[in-house]
C-alpha cells in the first residue's frame, strides 16, 4: 500500500457490508482515518477491528437528525472530512413498478436517494471546509438502463446518478469532485439478496451472468479500487462521471 490518503477524512455510509465495507477496508490499508455509518451495529464493531482509529456511528441514512449527529460526531472527532462515499442502498421491491406497494416504494426512495442527498447535504460542507476533495456516489448499472427484475431500484438509481452530475456542476467551483460508479451484478450480500426473492434463484443467477460479457460476477474489491480511483489525486481533472464496473454489460 502506498499510504496514498494518508491524513485523509473519509465518511462512509452503507458500511458493514458489501461495497461499502470493501472501500472502508480499503481506504483503512491506505492510511484513511475513517468515519463509518451504517444502521448495522455489529457489522460496524466488526469492521471497526480492521479499520484502526475508525469511528463508528449507528444511522438511519434517510433521517437527517441521524445524518447530522454522525457528521457532527465526525467533525469532533478528526475534524472536517475531505471524502464522501456514500454506498448506503437497498433493493426494495421487486414487483413490476404499477404493483408495487407505496411504503415499499417510498422507503426505497427514502434510503437510496434521500440518504444519498442528505449525505452531500451534511458533508459536503466539511469537504468545503477542508478546502477541497472529492465525493463518490454509488448507484448501479440498473441506473443507467432500465431493468424488468429490479424497476424501482433502477428508478431510485438513475436519481442517484443525476444527483451526483448536478452536485459535480454546483461544487466544481468550490474544488469539489462528485463522480458516481455504477457497477454491475457484484459478489454482495445485496447480489445474493436479488437472487433469493426470484421463484427459481438458479436461473436468475444464470440470466445475471450472461448479461455480463466478462463472463463472471464481479467482486467488491474491483469496484473499491474504483471508487479510491476517483477519489484520488489521480482523478483530479474528474467530475461529473457516471462510470459502469460492469464487466461491460453497457458496452
């Protein structure tokens, strides 16, 4: 490892697990001084124990008094933070979009989107305190196409994604990159999800698959790499990028 942000804040949402958990880790090994948020306690405690000097906070990324405490917990505890990975995210419903429940479909929007905005909403300001850095959103593949399996996640997605090309162009000035990654089908306890809720998860674990020319699932480490790709200095002339890791499914 290179040491490469070193002396670096960085706050994470979605933490425990999958995706968000792969860049904690790496950011940790880069030397990072991390603030970690997710509603899983013990998946944090666990983590924790591979992230030195990481602080833990306990959130519901869709309340804002929830957000607010963890950036304020942050701020005091390694002042303000310079890098923002919001990996937070659900499926919600799998149904064709005119069936699905409204609690389903608002608490999917809830999480997915609104935790993505309050995120910028509460960090943003520290990262232009710290004069400067960088953000990463995390939306999907299903976010820049439409998806027959997955219709609500990939409309909560493709709002993500044009949140972040609209957070690039307002924070551009302020020295401020925002760039979303899109992956594809990744190796995640949300992938093993996808294919639990299908009537014959063998075959929508094949249909995946085929969709992907690569040949294969990809795993959450590719995808980090990705994320600490734009985050760093070599991404410097950056922003406003919608970038798929998706063993060239949109290809």
């Amino acid at each position: 490892m290179t040491g490469r942000f070193a002396g670096r804040v960085a706050a994470i949402t979605g933490a425990a697990s999958g995706l968000g958990r792969a860049v904690a880790e790496a950011l940790a090994a880069e030397g990072a001084r991390l603030l970690l948020m997710d509603r899983d306690a013990a998946g944090l405690e666990a983590l924790a124990a591979r992230c030195p000097d990481a602080l833990t906070v306990v959130i519901d990324v869709s309340s804002a008094a929830d957000m607010a405490r963890a950036a304020a917990a942050g701020l005091d505890r390694f002042g303000p933070a310079s890098l923002l990975v919001t990996a937070a995210g659900m499926l919600g419903p799998t149904a064709p979009a005119v069936e699905a429940e409204e609690a389903d479909w608002d608490r999917l929007f809830d999480v997915n989107v609104k935790g993505t905005w309050l995120a910028a909403k509460c960090f943003i300001p520290q990262i232009r305190a710290a004069g400067g850095g960088a953000v990463v959103t995390l939306a999907s593949a299903a976010g820049l196409t439409g998806s027959l399996s997955l219709p609500a996640y990939s409309a909560s997605k493709g709002a993500v994604v044009m949140l972040s090309r609209s957070l690039a162009l307002a924070h551009a000035p302020e020295g401020i990159r925002v760039n979303c990654v899109c992956p594809g089908s990744i190796e995640t306890p949300m992938l093993d999800a996808t294919f639990a809720a299908a009537a014959d998860p063998a075959a929508r674990m094949a249909e995946f698959r085929a969709r992907h020319p690569l040949g294969r699932f990809g795993q959450a480490r590719e995808v980090a790499d990705t994320v600490l790709f734009l985050l760093g200095e070599g991404a410097g002339f950056v922003t406003g990028v919608s970038l798929p890791v998706d063993g060239g499914r949109l290809a």
